[in-house]
C-alpha cells in the first residue's frame, strides 16, 4: 500500500460546514429580494434625471431635489426605525415597509408635479429606513453568528452593491425604450411578490421585553442625521463655506453630540451607550462608512469621466459600470468565505489594500477611447476589494451582539451606509471643483477627476489600514457559533 493510501486511510473525516434548511434558503432569497430592489432604487433615477425635470417641468437646479428628498428621509430615519423594528416586531415592519414602498412607486410612476414626485420620494426613503433595518436584523436573527450569517451577509453585500450599479443600467434603459415612469413602476411587482409570501415565510423576531421608545434621544438623532445630510447636500451643491452649509452641519453635529448625553441618561436609550463603546461596532462601522463614501463616489467620478472627457451617454455609461457590478458580485460571493477564513480585520485590510490599489490605477486615465480598457479592469478588481470590506463590516458591527439588539445594529449598520452614500459625492465633487476652479472642457474635467480619484485611493487605504490597527486580533474572527 501507499503512503499516500494510508495517509488517506488514517486520516479523520472532513466535518462537513454548516447547511441552510430549504426554509433559510427561502428566507434568504425573499429577504435579498427586497434588499436588492432598495439598492436598485437608490440609483435608478440617476441616469434619467434630465428626462423627468423635461417632463414634469424641474427647473435645471431644482433636479437634486428628486435624489436629495430621498436620501434625508432613508438616512434621517433608519436608527429610530432600527429601534423601531425591535419593539413593534421586525417582520411587521418590514411587510409594513414593502407596502408602503409599493404604494409610493405607484405613486411616483404616475406624478404629473414636481411636489407629487417628491411626496413619493420621500414615501420611498421612509420605506426604505423601514425595509433596510428591519430586513437586516431578520437576516442575522435567521441565521446564528458564524459560517451560515457570513455567508448570507457575503450574498446581501454582493447584492446591494449590485443594485447600485444595476439601477444605473436598468435606469438608461427604462428610460431611452419606455419611459422614466417605469423607474418606479418596475418596484411593485416586487413589493407585491414580497408582501404576498412574507408573512408565511418570515418568522416574528423581537425581543421579548419591550421598553418604551426613547422619544427624547429619537428626535435628537434623527433632527442630527437630517440636518446633517441636507448640509452634506447643500456643501455640494453651493460650498462648504455659505452661511446655509455651515448653519446646518454645525446643528447637525451639535443635535448628534446631544444625543450621546441622552443616551448616558435614558432608562431605555434608543442607542445604549455601552453598544457606541463596542470597538467591533465603532470600527465595524467607520469600515462601512469609508467603504461606502469611496465607491459610491468614484461612480459618481468616473461618469464625470465617461460622459464629459469621453463622451459616452447615459446609457453607455450604465453599461460600462455593469464590470463593476460584476466585481461586486464576485466580491460578496468571496466575501463571507474571506471573513471565515482570515477572520473580519484581515479580510477588510485585504479589501481595502485592494480598492485603493485599483482606485489609484485609475489616476492614468487619459483622453483617449483606448483608457476604457484601463477603467473596465480596474473597476472589476476594485469592486471586489470593496465588497470585502463591506462584507467585513457587516459581520463586524453585528456580531458579538445577543438577537435582542440586531435591529439596533443592522439599524446602525444601514445608517452608516446610507450616510456614506449621501457623504461620498459632495465630498469628491468639492474636491473637483477646487482643482478645475472656473476652466471648462475635457482637459479640466480630467484634472478634477484624477486629483479626486487620488484622494479616494487614500482615504479607503486609510480607513482600512485604521480599521486593522484598532479592531485588533481579538475581533478578527467571529466564533462558529
């Protein structure tokens, strides 16, 4: 006999991981459903913006409104409504929040005024501060800390991502073959299905202790969160220095450092203070919300590139960014199996090593149709160090945690990268137009894109490098559980 044979005759067998029951697979797959559909709704109206202000009559400055209005109420709302999700059940909100979700599409779909489209732009943002949260903390209480929850935040990760990137696709071509209206009609089959299979297939998940709802720190956190994206928004759209800006960053963190003094002294803080002192969550998030401040942003970046520099359309645009949907998707489908193997702080510094790595590349991007090549590669590999740093992040910030507390978590979780997604633009969009000044034309545009570029290659290298430093060896690995 062999040595080899004997080896393999003496040797233990492999103990096979953990599987999903067909009931968590169908959890599963109703739950990414929705999570997907709420990424996509995110950027599905970016690419038509032109063609609903020609249509319902929104002045040229006025336009931002339609992804602002949505953005203050999914920010602004998601923490009260993670809170929420915990004392009212999580899957009575979440069923709750498809419906309204559906009934605000439908809405959309059929404005015929500017204040119509953004009451239902408001409804989506509010349904989805419902929806994110609650569906988050169904998935981590559906599946126990370890290879399984990786695995299925690995899939929501990767889908998510996916959604942003394919909202932009599906917007150019709902809008050039049907029209925009079908940006938001595309939503209530969606919902429909979602609501229609929930109830039997989702089970209830609360605490069994309800404490009463912390009004006091609510209104702080939420006025704090919503003064501070329309600051974000307003930095954008006019500087960071006009009185408007300022007055409403600088009320928004003092509301959000007033927030922290009423959790300390709450009997039922909406955020217990010992949760904020947690370095998995901290870190976890501060992870997150780089992950996504850098990526949604280069989006923003490179179609400033696509469309100003090399003259590509809407539509074309959507399509080239299809590649890094794809790497998002790759990355999340690698995702969970990098957390389980290196464990969450090695598996968000390789994933930030990565991105920037990639990001970087794309500072030699030229004028000329060939650098197409250069941006499609570099997407593609930078789209999968991301979702491993999104992946990361959200095995971090909720792991550690007992089921009572997920919403609080997954609620945090979602804030961070709604807020990330918010911040990300204004940010790289100063940074560009402090490099250009008043030039105009391809050349300008170009420098801008690359000195912002830069700039984000350093701050996902930073934030990962940070992240690795102070999550420490301790929190590296989540337990098999």
């Amino acid at each position: 006999m062999s040595t080899s044979s004997t080896a393999s005759a003496t040797a233990p067998p492999r103990t096979p991981g953990p599987r999903m029951t067909g009931r968590q697979k169908l959890v599963l797959v109703l739950l990414l459903g929705a999570q997907f559909m709420i990424a996509v709704d995110f950027s599905i109206l970016n690419v038509a913006l032109p063609a609903v202000g020609e249509g319902l009559g929104f002045s040229l400055g006025h336009l931002q409104w339609i992804a602002t209005s949505f953005a203050l109420a999914a920010a602004g709302f998601t923490l009260l409504f993670g809170r929420v999700a915990d004392l009212v059940g999580r899957k009575r909100l979440f069923v709750g929040g498809m419906v309204v979700l559906g009934l605000s599409s439908v809405l959309g779909g059929l404005a015929t005024s500017p204040q119509v489209l953004l009451t239902a732009r408001v409804l989506q943002g509010l349904a989805t501060a419902a929806v994110t949260p609650a569906g988050l903390a169904l998935l981590t209480t559906a599946f126990k800390e370890g290879p399984l929850r990786e695995r299925a935040l690995g899939l929501n990760g990767a889908l998510m991502s996916a959604g942003f990137t394919a909202g932009a696709v599906l917007g150019g071509l709902l809008t050039d073959l049907l029209s925009w209206r079908w940006a938001f009609f595309v939503n209530v089959p969606v919902a429909v299905l979602v609501v229609a299979l929930a109830p039997s297939v989702i089970s209830e998940s609360r605490p069994a202790e309800r404490p009463k709802l912390d009004l006091p720190g609510a209104a702080a956190v939420t006025g704090g969160l919503l003064l501070l994206v329309h600051g974000l928004t307003q930095a954008g759209e006019s500087g960071w220095t006009t009185p408007t800006t300022l007055t409403a960053l600088l009320a928004g963190a003092a509301l959000l450092t007033a927030f922290w003094f009423i959790e300390k002294r709450a009997a039922a803080p909406l955020v217990p203070v010992h949760i904020l002192r947690r370095r998995s969550v901290v870190w976890g998030n501060a992870t997150g919300l780089i992950a996504f401040v850098t990526e949604t942003s280069l989006v923003f970046l490179l179609t400033l590139y696509l469309q100003e520099v090399l003259g590509y359309s809407p539509l074309a645009t959507g399509l080239a960014f299809g590649v890094l949907g794809a790497g998002t998707v790759a990355g999340g489908l690698l995702g969970g199996r990098a957390v389980g193997r290196f464990g969450n702080r090695r598996a968000i510094v390789l994933g930030g090593v990565v991105q920037a790595a990639a990001t970087l590349s794309l500072v030699a991007l030229g004028t000329s149709d060939g650098w197409i090549a250069l941006l499609l590669a570099a997407t593609f590999v930078g789209g999968v160090g991301n979702m491993l740093m999104i992946v990361g992040f959200m095995v971090t910030a909720t792991s550690g945690l007992p089921d009572t507390e997920q919403g609080l978590a997954t609620g945090l979780a979602t804030m961070t990268q709604q807020v990330g997604i918010t911040l990300g633009i204004p940010v790289m969009s100063a940074v560009v137009t402090a490099r250009t000044g008043a030039a105009t034309g391809p050349g300008a545009v170009l420098s801008g894109v690359s000195a912002a570029v830069l700039v984000n290659s350093v701050l996902v290298l930073a934030g990962a490098l940070l992240a690795g430093v102070f999550l420490g060896r301790s929190d590296s690995r989540t337990p098999a559980g």
